[in-house]
C-alpha cells in the first residue's frame, strides 16, 4: 500500500459526507434541526459499531483467562463521584465572551491561537497567557473574553418525582468506577486471582463545551475500559504489557502503524489519580493532526483507596499463598468506541482511478475495511431483476445467511456496476453475483472489493468458501 501519511486518500469532509450518504452516521435529530455534537448511528454504522464492541470483548475479555466482564448503570450513588475525585477535579478551564456569551476551553484557544502548549497549567496561569495576548473572540471578533475558569463537566439529573427534593445524581462522565466499585462483588463471586482485570463497555456523558471534529468529541460517547488489579509491586509490568497489547489491536482493527503514536504525558500533565499516562495518537488528516485516541494509565491505588475511604468498606485483597492482604494497583487502558469508528474508516477509505463503461475517468471509492468488521460480508446480486436469476439467489442468500451466521446483503435493484460501486463504498469484501450461466452451470462469481478479481465457485461450496475468508 502506497505511504499513507502523504497519499492519503481520506479526509475528514469526505467520511462525514460518505457517512451521512450510506447511513453509517446521522447527525442526531435530524428532523428537528439537529442537536449540536450528538449523532446517531444508522443502519451501517450500527452494525461496524457491534461488531467493533464484539471484537474488542473477544480480544479482551473472552480470549483471555485473567479477564471478566462488567455491565454496570449509568447512574451511581453520587458519592461514587466525591470518592471518585471527579466532583472537585472533572473540570475544563473556560473562558467565556462578554460580548458574545460564546464560550470556549482556555486550554484549547492557548493551543490553537496562540501555538503554545498548555497542558498542566492552571487558571490563573492560563489567564495571563490569554490577558497578555490580548485574543479576540473567535465567534465575534470582540476583545472582551473573561478570565479562565473552571467547569465541571459533569451532567447532572435528579432522581424522585420533585426536583428540588430529589437526589442529584450524575450520568457517569467514565465507565471505569463500576469496576472499582464492584470489585469486593468481582472478588467473592469469580473466584479471579491476582493478576486480573475487570472490563466493560459503554456509554459516557460530557458536557464538553468544544466539541467537534465529527464524532471524534461528543457529549454522549461510548468507552471500553480496562481496569487491571496488580500486586503493588507489578503495576510497571503490567503497563509496559498493557502497552504491548495495545499496539496489537491496531493490527485486528486495520489501523496502519506509521498512523499511531505513543505520547508520555508529562508529570505536571498526569491526572489527579494518574503516576504513569500514556496516549495512544492517531494522525488524523487535514487541520486535526495527531491526537488523543486511547489512553493508558497507572492509577496505582486512588481508586480503591478512596472508595474505601468513603464507603467504609474493606477492599483489601487477601493474597493466599503469602498470607498477605493489600489493596492492589490498577493499570487502565481506556478505549473509545466512537474514536475508534471514525479512525477505522478513515484508515480504510480508499479511492482509485479507474474508467466507467463509457471509457470516461472515474473515481472508484472503496472502503478497504476488515472484514471482520464490515457491516456486510458479502452481498448476494442476482445480475438481473429475472425471477430465474433472483430466486436463485434469495435461495443463496438463505444459505449464506444460516450457514455463515454473517450479515449478508441482497440488492436487486439499478445495473451490476453500480451495485458493486455502493459494496465497494460500504466496505463488502465480497459480491457473489447469479449469472445467467448459473442456470446451467450451478457457479456463481465472487468478486473481491480490493482486487476486483473475479472467481468462478460451485454454488454448493459458497458459504465455506466465504467462512474461512471472514474470520
Ligand atoms: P481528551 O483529552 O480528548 O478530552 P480524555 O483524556 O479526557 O480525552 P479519557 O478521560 O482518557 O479522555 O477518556 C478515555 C477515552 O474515551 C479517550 O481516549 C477517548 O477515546 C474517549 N473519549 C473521551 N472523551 C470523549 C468524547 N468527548 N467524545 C468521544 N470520545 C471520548
């Protein structure tokens, strides 16, 4: 493949317009005008989504013996947060317009306006940058943007039928602290031994006040998170493995290499509860550059300590075989769902040049996507709309379906090339196409989406022929 970094066919532009166009992804009500920075994931899109969630389970959690599953609420007792650190710590720093009411994250304007780099610096610091610069509004051009302040990003609702005598609850802005939460339950249940991880998908809320880039930042997203309890003395191991398994999914995912970067966050930079970060980038076309994929991070013991601390419960861990009990350290690797959606096809978006019917240049665009994670594995197209062809080919399509247990398509509709061009675009690899001759000769041809080529194969051997090439 040629050297994407510089040949790339993809952009941003393009799989925002191929999404909305093959229904992978909506912008969320649509009908109503939208809702700023929600989406909602169509026909396609739900089914890449699933199959990227099912992969990711069987990775992580299925293949592996020191892995178990978790699906917790999205509402938890609101000293989960306090423990937590979030109520205090989960905050932007924003500055907002007096002109304008616009507002925007201090951090980012330092980062895109002025070119520095703003990580780890307070408010009041941020501030002075911004004071001494003198930045005008990027929504109305006025210099009267206030000081940096911060906000939580929290949303929060209330449980019980009055408002203002109900309880306050947040919707959890991370899927990790049900599994720190849960752990004394995990523990007694699962008979799991230390080393172990709890793993879990699923959404998250935050009020992110720049959002952006597609679905890249939401206020609703879903995460799949990690939270792995070590000896004390094991948590630099188990990152550098953690690490090393975490470059391996980019190969199951078909993600290319020169595309990602590990980033070490900075001391100053590290979260409350964080003594080693890294980020996993991913080097998005045009203007977005490298950013933040995934993320890994050592929590050592913050998390079971505080909720200790405020539960009053004990989560030590009794080591059998040394007779000592400790509380363990907690390795994350943090993955989101959406990121992973837009990176996937961005990484598999691919254009050639070709020539139609007619002679004249076309475009061919395809979307190069493993077929483990293609909405469809293959499509069954009867060449034309003549009841001998079709039902042959919904008698096909019947077998394909049961015998594969794939989601397979059936199109009978406009003529062959314009129906392989719409799989090439939606990422089929395969088109299984019911010829006139399949009458007499019980074959059918297989075409492969990113070769093109062409393969003559006995009706009776499809659906083996197709499950060994899906897997
Ligand atoms: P960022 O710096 O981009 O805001 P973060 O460091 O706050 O991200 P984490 O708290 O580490 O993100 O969340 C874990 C993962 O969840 C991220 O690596 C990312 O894949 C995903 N994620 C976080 N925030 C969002 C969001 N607003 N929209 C979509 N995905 C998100």
């Amino acid at each position: 493949m040629a050297d994407a970094t510089t040949t790339r066919a993809a952009t941003m532009e393009k799989i925002v317009a191929l999404c909305k166009r093959r229904g992978f992804v909506y912008p969320g009500s649509d009908i109503y005008g939208g809702l700023a920075n929600t989406w909602d994931y169509g026909p396609l899109g739900a089914e890449l989504k699933n199959n990227l969630k099912q992969l990711w389970w069987r990775t992580f959690v299925q293949r592996r013996r020191d892995m178990v599953g978790l699906d917790g609420g999205i509402l938890m007792h609101p000293r989960v947060w306090e423990a937590s650190g979030h109520v205090v710590n989960f905050n932007d720093p924003l500055v907002d317009c007096k002109t304008c009411k616009s507002r925007f994250r201090a951090d980012h304007l330092i980062e895109e306006r002025l070119g520095q780099d703003a990580a780890g610096k307070t408010p009041d610091e941020m501030s002075a940058i911004l004071s001494q610069a003198n930045l005008p509004c990027p929504k109305c051009g006025n210099r009267t943007l206030t000081d940096a302040r911060q906000f939580n990003m929290m949303f929060r609702t209330t449980i019980g039928p009055v408002e203002e005598t109900g309880v306050q609850v947040y919707l959890r802005p991370e899927t990790a602290q049900a599994m720190f939460v849960q752990f004394k339950n995990v523990l007694a249940t699962s008979r799991v031994k230390l080393p172990f991880g709890i793993a879990q998908i699923g959404k998250a809320f935050r009020n992110e006040i720049t959002p952006g880039n597609f679905i890249f930042r939401d206020i609703e997203f879903e995460q799949m998170e990690i939270e792995y309890f070590v000896h004390p003395d094991d948590g630099a191991d188990a990152f550098e493995r953690w690490l090393a398994d975490m470059r391996a999914w980019f190969g199951r995912i078909g993600v290319r290499e020169e595309h990602v970067r590990v980033r070490e966050h900075a001391k100053e930079e590290l979260s409350h509860y964080s003594s080693r970060t890294v980020d996993f980038e991913y080097l998005f076309p045009g203007p977005m550059g490298w950013k933040e994929l995934y993320g890994l991070a050592n929590r050592t013991d913050f998390d079971l300590k505080q909720h200790q601390e405020h539960s009053g419960e004990d989560l030590t861990y009794f080591d059998q075989p040394t007779g000592a009990r400790f509380l363990p350290h907690v390795i994350e690797p943090t993955f989101g769902v959406d990121r992973t959606f837009l990176v996937v096809l961005l990484d598999a978006y691919d254009e050639e040049e070709t020539v139609d019917v007619n002679g004249k240049p076309d475009t061919r665009v395809v979307l190069r996507l493993h077929p483990r994670l293609a909405p469809y594995k293959a499509a069954v197209l009867p060449l034309a709309k003549k009841p001998e062809l079709t039902e042959v080919a919904k008698t096909l399509f019947d077998t394909l379906e049961a015998e594969t247990g794939a989601l397979i398509d059936y199109d009978e509709t406009a003529n062959i090339g314009k129906r392989y061009r719409r799989q090439d675009e939606i990422g089929t690899p395969f088109c299984v196409t019911v010829d006139f001759d399949t009458l007499q000769d019980r074959a059918v041809t297989i075409r492969d989406r990113d070769t093109t080529n062409q393969e003559r194969v006995p009706l009776a051997e499809v659906a083996g022929w197709l499950r060994e090439r899906i897997v």
